[in-house]
C-alpha cells in the first residue's frame, strides 16, 4: 500500500537540529525529502506508524547524533541505510564527510543511490550486507560509523573497529540495555533522543592498546 509523506518545513526541520543547519544542508535534506516522497508510493520506505511525524523521528532522530560527531570528520560507514536514516541525514549536515551507505535491500540501495544524486551530496552505495569479513568497498579506514535501530554482532563490531581512526568513533541507536561489545570497544558518551523516554544514541570508541 502506498503512503504519502506530508509536506516538507525547512523550518521545522532547523528547530529539530541541535546545531546550525546552513542553506546547503537544507538544500540537500529537502532533495532527500522529495525524492523519498516519490518512492514511497511505490516502496513503502517509511510506513504508516510514523508518518505523520516523519521529521521527529526519522530527521530529527538522525539529527540528534550530530554532537557526537567529529568536526574533522571526513570518512563515514552507516549500516543498514535504509531510507537514509542517519547516514544519508548527516552526509547532509557534514558535507565534507564522505558517508558510505550500506544497504542489503537491492530496491533500498536503488533509492539511496538516486537519493544521494538528488540531494549532490558524496556518497557511496553499496548493495552489500556487513558481515566478518568486512565486504569489499568498506573503507580501510574510518572516522565514524552508524548504525540505528539494527544489531551488531561483537565480531562485526570488532571488525569495524579495527579500521577505525585514532579518534574515530561508532554510534548506536538503540534502548536501554547496552550492546555486548568486543573488548576493543569501550561506550563512551550517551545522547537522549528528543522525545523518547528509553531511545538513546551511544558511542563507542576504540580502547587504546
């Protein structure tokens, strides 16, 4: 079944934002926005649950991870892409930051690939699901790492952050109870998401050796 998204507020979107979202990042947020639009009449990219609130839950939550994310930036991996929820959100926000985005649903990879094109923003596709070993395409090296609303396995875990940089980090969405995590991962800051009493964004940061 088909379902339409409401319509676009660049200035709803900004409140949602805990920091400063310039003309370009709107600009491409709101491509995004169309082009998500457009397919999920015949995908259902975003279901009928969370509709009407498309920008508190899918924007904003996405959104809400940027004080966790690094200034310096430059290489980032998000799993389980999706609709573009947060990868393709914070390519959005970080524009020097190339994001790949990782989507084992060939129709979903479609999407973010025209998505990302739509929007201008530098991001890669790739139609693979991350598993040990880590597939081809991911980068050898990496600044950040998302992953919402999906399980990581330890060892999975594991292999990510053996390419992470000295300062890079991995983010989480996820509920209360933490993940199990490898023993070169060690939780490190938590952020509340806006609007949830249990939702919670989690970093993860490499232990020094």
């Amino acid at each position: 079944m088909p379902f339409a998204l409401p319509p676009f507020s660049r200035d709803a979107l900004a409140k949602l934002s805990p920091e400063p979202l310039d003309d370009r990042a709107l600009d491409a947020l709101h491509a995004h926005y169309q082009e998500l639009s457009a397919w999920n009449r015949r995908l259902s990219l975003i279901g009928p649950g969370t509709l009407n609130e498309v920008l508190e839950r899918h924007y904003g939550e996405s959104l809400a991870a940027l004080p966790l994310v690094q200034e310096d930036a430059r290489t980032g991996l998000d799993i389980g892409s999706g609709a573009g929820f947060p990868g393709l959100v914070l390519a959005a926000a970080r524009p020097d930051m190339e994001m790949t985005l990782v989507e084992a649903r060939e129709k979903k990879w479609a999407f973010l690939s025209a998505a990302a094109r739509k929007a201008s923003l530098p991001c890669r596709c790739l139609n693979v699901r991350v598993a040990v070993p880590l597939p081809a395409g991911v980068p050898a090296s990496l600044d950040l790492v998302t992953a919402r609303a999906l399980k990581l396995d330890p060892d999975v875990l594991g292999a990510l952050a053996g390419r992470l940089g000295p300062d890079g980090r991995i983010l989480l969405w996820l509920g209360e109870e933490d993940p199990a995590l490898p023993a070169t991962l060690a939780p490190g800051r938590s952020v509340k998401i806006p609007g949830s009493q249990r939702r919670r964004i989690l970093e993860l940061r490499r232990m020094e050796s």
